[in-house]
C-alpha cells in the first residue's frame, strides 16, 4: 500500500472517509464534505493536511491538551521511555508510576494511593467498583447504590453511562446498570425559580439529602460529582453547595467520589477543581489532562481508608480483583511527570485562573451587548456562554442556531465548542477550554 504520510492530502482525506468511524458525529455529510485532518500543532494553535491554521480553543476537541501542543520534552521523556522499558503491569511496578504517583499525591492532601487507568470512564469505572467492592465486603451489600447528577457524565461505558446525567448520550444504550440514582443538578439559572435566590447553593445540596432519605442512608454508598460540570454546560456550583455536599456527604457517612476528569490538572485555576471549594473526596478520577493527550492515562486516587478496606489476606476475594491491561504501560506515567513539571515550572494553573478571570470579563462585555447571551459561566479556562432566546424567557435557542455560532467561529479559524445535548434544550451552551499557556492576546481573538 503506498505510504499515506507522503505528500498526499487527497488520499489521507479518501482513506479517512473511506475507513475512519469518527468519534461523536454523524457520517452523512461526508459524502458532500471532507473531515478535517489534523497534521501539526504547537502551542494553541493547530494546522490541517491541506495547510489552513486554527486557533485551538477547546484544546484538542474535548478539552485536553492542557499544556498546549509539541511539547519535545513530554515526546522525548516518552522515548526514552519506551526504548529503556516500555511495559509491565500487575504487582510489578515502574520507575515512572512510582514517580508520578509521588508528586501527584504531594498535590493532594488527605489523599494517598493512585490506581492507573487509561481514559475517564474507565477510572470512574474503577471507583464504582471500589464502592461496591466495599459495600459487599463491609456492608452486607448495603451501601452500593451510588447518586449521579443530572447534567453530570462519567464516561462512556455502560456502567458510566448508567451514572450519566445527560439523557442524549444514553438514549438507544439501555438498558443501563442498577443501583444508580439520579440527584438534581445546581444550576441556577435554569433552576426551579422558588428555589432560586442566595441560598440556592445550600437548597441545591438539600435536594441531594432529600434523594438520600428517599432511598435510605444505608443504602447509598457514594455521590459522584463533577467539581464544575463540564459538558452538561459549564455549570459553576454556587455559594455554600460543596459545603453541605461535604457535610450530607459525612452525615451519612457517604464516600464523596469527584470526577475530575476535566477540571484536574490545572483546568480551572488549581490543580484540582475540589480545591476550590475546601472539600476532601475520598475519591478523586481524572484523565483528559493527566498528560494532555501526550499519552493514554487516568487514575483513580483514594484515601488510605479506602484502599485498607481492601486489605485482608485471609479473604481470597478480598483485594481489588481488577485490573487494566494498559494501565501498565509506561509511557502513561512518564508523559504524566513531564506533563505535570510544565504545569508547575510554568505558573499554568496561575495563567489558568489569570487568562479564565480576563476570559469572562470578555464574555460579560459581549453579554452586555447581545440579548441572545443569558448567562456566561466560568471557573479559570474552562467556560461556557449561555445562549438564550430572550433573556426574559430564559428559553434555549436551537441547537441548530449554537451550531451556526461554532461554525462562524470555524470559518474564522476559532475552534470553539458547545455542551452536549442533554434533555432537549440543553444543548445551548457555547464551551470554551483553551490550553493553560493562553496569552491574552488568545483570549481576545477568541472573544
Ligand atoms: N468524566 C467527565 C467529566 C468527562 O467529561 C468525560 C469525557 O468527556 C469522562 C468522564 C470520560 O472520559 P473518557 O472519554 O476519557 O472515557
């Protein structure tokens, strides 16, 4: 077969229809149009097979690339990797996960073990497991039922998908697993408008107490949450919710699982998103930026607690009887490390929180001017724009219209992206999650 990677743009285009099942999109207008093919990056901006350049504002699609792209030394501590030992998994360890167990954890506080994995759904998968592992072996099967948020995702799997929160990502999938629950989202803005006011942030974690309740303490066995909800639209929590969260949470003695799969690692403005907010998970998932895309990783970190629970010799089935074939290369934890230097030799997650605050200032200008825009919402350089039909009605305009906003955007060399559909309606959030190296001068050009 001739050599695709010459000179031959055409052909790339035609293997890639030809062959290529794309992620999230529907083939059909590939037979009027071409998939973009994307051949060079390097820092925010990218550059397709036929030469034209993007400003990346979503950070390779789905919000990863955290450090920006052709980062030699991520690539170079990789192979020289993978040349020296490019693989082991089960009790024998490597150098490298060693390593960047050691100075993850030192940037989590209360938090002491990290398992690996390779994308977020599977890592969320392994705390589910973890959770009724526990219930199994300490709670005579209680406390396995585990709450997800509405608007919340967890993954893509089908036990992911059975904690998932956005209805369109797991409609024709069913049927999904049990034991999963579903607890309101705490979105003001499209809140329930009784609820609405200054203690929206306390009633919106009540509303979680209240499912509690409903389906009894000693069942629920851990709440699932994402720190800012990401896809299901940019949802900031408000005043006083990760407080009374912690607090229901501890009550009820209930284990707080965070998703941190796009807020860690610098995301919004921290190293982690909790943070923000003055709790302490018991579990802490996170995958997109780990290594930025540099390499296939996500970890599940846990409490000494949690991992003692699985600590018993004398019970054959007593450890965590799971694993991940490729949580065992190498080059995960390596790109991780490299990863990780960058973020802290660099001030990213200081650049983050900076460029997010004059991100949102931009934002609110616009808002300002176009009554279209009914909320702008934003935690450090993950943010989203609200649009509206009237600001009266609060009413969603037509994903058909937030699609026209992103392709205007394309046709200006921006790439920018929007919330999934969720429960018709909630798919009128515009998203924005430019690498941590954004300059204002990014920034501008993006607003
Ligand atoms: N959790 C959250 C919050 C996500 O946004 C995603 C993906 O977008 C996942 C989990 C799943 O991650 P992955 O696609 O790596 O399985």
């Amino acid at each position: 077969m001739d050599d695709l990677r010459s000179n031959d743009p055409e052909g790339v285009i035609a293997a890639d229809k030809a062959h290529v099942w794309h992620h999230l999109i529907q083939h059909k207008p590939f037979e009027t149009i071409d998939p973009r093919i994307i051949v060079e990056g390097k820092g925010m901006r990218v550059w397709d097979i036929r030469g034209r350049e993007y400003l990346d504002a979503v950070s390779g699609g789905v919000w990863t690339v955290n450090v920006g792209y052709g980062r030699e030394r991520i690539a170079d501590a990789v192979r020289d990797q993978l040349v020296k030992m490019c693989y082991f998994a089960g009790a024998s360890g490597t150098v490298a996960g060693a390593e960047f167990a050691e100075r993850l954890i030192s940037k989590m506080p209360g938090l002491s073990r990290v398992y690996y994995a390779n994308s977020g759904s599977e890592a969320n998968e392994k705390a589910f497991k973890m959770v009724r592992a526990i219930s199994h072996k300490h709670h005579g099967g209680k406390k396995g039922k585990i709450l997800y948020r509405d608007r919340d995702y967890h993954g893509t799997t089908i036990g992911a998908l059975s904690a998932g929160g956005q209805q369109e990502r797991n409609a024709r999938f069913g049927p999904f697993a049990p034991g999963f629950i579903e607890v309101p989202h705490c979105l003001e803005y499209q809140a329930q408008p009784e609820l609405a006011g200054p203690d929206y942030g306390v009633k919106a974690a009540e509303a979680i107490e209240a499912v509690i309740l409903r389906e009894g303490p000693d069942e629920i066995g851990a709440l699932c949450l994402e720190p800012v909800t990401a896809g299901g639209g940019c949802i900031v929590p408000p005043t006083g919710y990760w407080e009374k969260v912690q607090e229901i949470c501890r009550k009820y003695d209930i284990l707080l699982h965070i998703d941190e799969v796009v807020c860690g690692l610098g995301r919004t403005g921290t190293w982690f998103g909790y943070q923000q907010f003055g709790v302490e998970p018991d579990i802490v998932t996170m995958a997109k930026g780990v290594a930025s895309g540099y390499a296939a990783i996500s970890t599940c970190v846990t409490t000494e607690a949690v991992f003692d629970a699985f600590k018993d010799a004398d019970d054959p089935l007593g450890h965590f009887r799971d694993i991940s074939t490729f949580g065992g290369c190498a080059s995960g934890p390596v790109a991780a490390l490299e990863n990780m230097k960058i973020i802290e030799e660099e001030g990213l997650c200081e650049n983050s929180a900076a460029m997010g605050e004059y991100l949102l200032e931009g934002f609110r200008k616009l808002e300002a001017k176009h009554e279209a825009i009914g909320e702008v919402r934003g935690l450090g350089l993950f943010a989203g724009i609200e649009l509206v039909e009237s600001r009266e009605s609060r009413k969603p305009l037509t994903e058909k219209l937030v699609g026209r906003v992103q392709a205007e955007a394309l046709a200006d060399d921006v790439m920018i992206g929007a919330a999934n559909r969720s429960v018709p309606g909630y798919n009128n959030v515009l998203l924005f999650a430019p690498a941590l190296i954004a300059t204002r001068d990014d920034i501008d050009r993006i607003v």
